[in-house]
C-alpha cells in the first residue's frame, strides 16, 4: 500500500491492476430566497369566548390571504385560566390566549402586507408580538442544489479517472461512488436583524450560504494491453 498525488492506491495483482480511493468534494454558493419570521399573539381576559373569537380573526385572515398555506403554517392556539395566589389560595383571575405562526416570504413588502392586514382585524385587546427576521435558503433551492451538485460530482470523478489513466499509463474508470451524506447549507456571515414592534421599513441583512456535497470515490485501473 502506497500514498501517491494525495491519493490511496492499492495494488491488486501485480502490474496487472490497482485500485484509487479518493474523497471529492463540490460546492456552490446559494441565495437567500425565502424571508422567515414568526409571528405571535396573545391576549389576557375573563371572557374565553371573546378571546377565541379575536384569534380565530386572525386565523381567518391568514387563511384568506395564504388560502393554499405557501407562505404560512401553524394557526393553532392555546387558551389556559391564569390565577393568582395570595395567602396560599388559588384565586381564578381570567384565561390567557395565545397564537402563533411561522412564516416564509418572497420578499419584505409581502411580509408587511401580511402584517399590515392582520393588523386590520386583530381586536385592541390583542397584543402581537413579531420575532426575528431573517433571510435564508428554502428547502426547494437547497434540493435543486444538491442535484446538480451530485450530477457535478459525478462528472468530477470521470474526469479525475481520465487524469489517473494519464499518469499511471494504465486504462483508470470510476469503480463505486458513496455519498457521504447532505450537509446542510453553511453561512458565509452572520445575518438578520431584529424585528422593531411596527411594521419594518428596512429589509434584513442578506448573506450568501455554501451549499456542498462529498463522496467517497473509488477508481479501478487496469494495465493497457498492447
């Protein structure tokens, strides 16, 4: 066994055959697509009819705007008594509502319009509360991606094997390919800012992303006959 160009070779039979395991490695650079932000509401009362009705607003108008759930998913909403305690007795002081959602944009002006219509028919009792936004890959960019890189990785190994053939002087061809898994998309810097509680008047910081793929590449080579 015998290290050669940064790769393994392994002779079979001698002058006869050798086999080359190499690792390869392809990668592509990806942009941000999707705007991801979460978006919560709660509200404190006595009345749990009132409170269920204020978020099943909201719920109605998200699924009007998002009837076909593209950019928008969960809408599922708890509602839990609240109590106080004073001198070691529970006192029952109302219920507590609260709705949350995740969603994936196309763009900053589409979140505000998102934002902005909810606004419209939330009750003055209901408090929203917006998180981070970000930017980032969907997972959409991120399969196509790893398809091409895979078809790119491919063609990689046939071109290594003509190179091997060249400087062994043998007949060299890629034996097996094994994939070592799909690594996830890697940020090339930090990214996001935080949400203000209005609606935002400046898009969030976009970053490039690495996506890549490896593979574990055997190549068998084979002495020319004359």
């Amino acid at each position: 066994m015998k290290k050669w160009c940064g790769y393994l070779l392994v002779p079979l039979l001698a002058d006869a055959s050798m086999n080359i395991t190499a690792n390869e490695q392809v990668s592509a650079m990806l942009k941000p697509d999707v705007l991801r932000g979460n978006m919560s509401f709660e509200e404190q009362g006595k009345n749990q009819n009132s409170i269920k009705a204020h978020l099943n607003a909201i719920v109605a108008e998200v699924k009007r705007i998002d009837p076909a759930g593209r950019y928008c998913h969960g809408g599922g909403y708890t509602l839990s008594p609240r109590y106080s305690y004073k001198e070691n007795k529970q006192e029952f002081i109302g219920y507590s509502g609260n709705l949350s959602f995740g969603c994936e944009f196309l763009s900053i002006d589409q979140y505000n319009d998102v934002s902005a219509a909810i606004d419209k028919v939330s009750a003055a009792t209901v408090r929203k509360n917006q998180g981070e936004l970000v930017w980032g890959v969907s997972a959409k960019q991120e399969d196509e991606t790893q398809s091409r890189l895979r078809l790119e990785l491919l063609r990689k190994g046939e071109t290594q094997a003509k190179g091997f053939s060249k400087e062994t002087g043998m007949e060299c061809a890629v034996a097996s390919v094994n994939f070592g898994g799909i690594p996830n998309a890697v940020p090339m810097r930090a990214k996001g800012v935080m949400m203000m509680a209005s609606v935002p008047t400046e898009s969030p910081i976009q970053s490039e992303s690495e996506s890549q793929l490896s593979a574990t590449v055997d190549y068998i080579c084979s002495k020319r006959v004359p």
